[in-house]
C-alpha cells in the first residue's frame, strides 16, 4: 500500500521565519543604519519571491515597495486617514504614496 503524499516541505516555514527576523532587524537599524535596513528588507523580499511565500498583510505594512525603507510612522512615513475611500495613505519618505484599506471598529 501507497503512502500517503504530505506536504511538509520545510523550506517556507525557514523562509517565513528568516523574513520574519530580516524585517524585524530592519525596523531596529533603520534609524542609525538606513542603508543597512533597507538592505535586509531587499533580502527578505528576494527570500520570499525566490521560495514562493507570500509576504501577507501584516509584512506589506511593514516596508515602502519602492525604495525598501522600514516604514517607522513619524520618522521615515506619514500615515493620514482618508475618511471618504476609507484608506490609511502612507506617504514614505521617497514620495512613494499605498493605500491600505481599513474598516469601521464593531461596537
């Protein structure tokens, strides 16, 4: 009898937990380190394409897509709420402009 097939390939799980610890360094440098920073968010955006792992919401927020600096809100970005599309714009330092979108808290 066939075993049966099971993915357990550990190759995401090490690529989630390195772009997990790549992002969080950025976040710790970006201040004295910038270019360091965004070169460990440029890594942990090649891991993630290279493995096939989606960043997911959480990690998007995290980083400008265009010039790959950690966002740290009042620092390096601007967060304004846009009441009427009911988006958070970001405005990083680089002029880059993301929308994310957000919804109204349950009461």
């Amino acid at each position: 009898m066939a075993k049966p097939k099971t993915n357990l390939d550990p190759l995401p799980i090490i690529a989630k937990r390195r772009i997990d610890t790549l992002l969080v360094f950025a976040k710790h440098e970006v201040r004295e380190h910038p270019d360091l920073a965004k070169r460990y968010v440029q890594l942990a955006r090649a891991i993630a394409t290279r493995h096939r792992v989606p960043l997911g919401r959480e990690r998007k927020h995290l980083f400008c897509k265009e010039c790959n600096a950690p966002w740290v809100v009042g620092y390096n970005v601007k967060v304004r709420l846009d009441r009427t599309s009911r988006r958070a714009i970001y405005t990083c330092a680089c002029g880059a402009k993301k929308g994310f979108a957000y919804s109204k808290p349950a009461h």
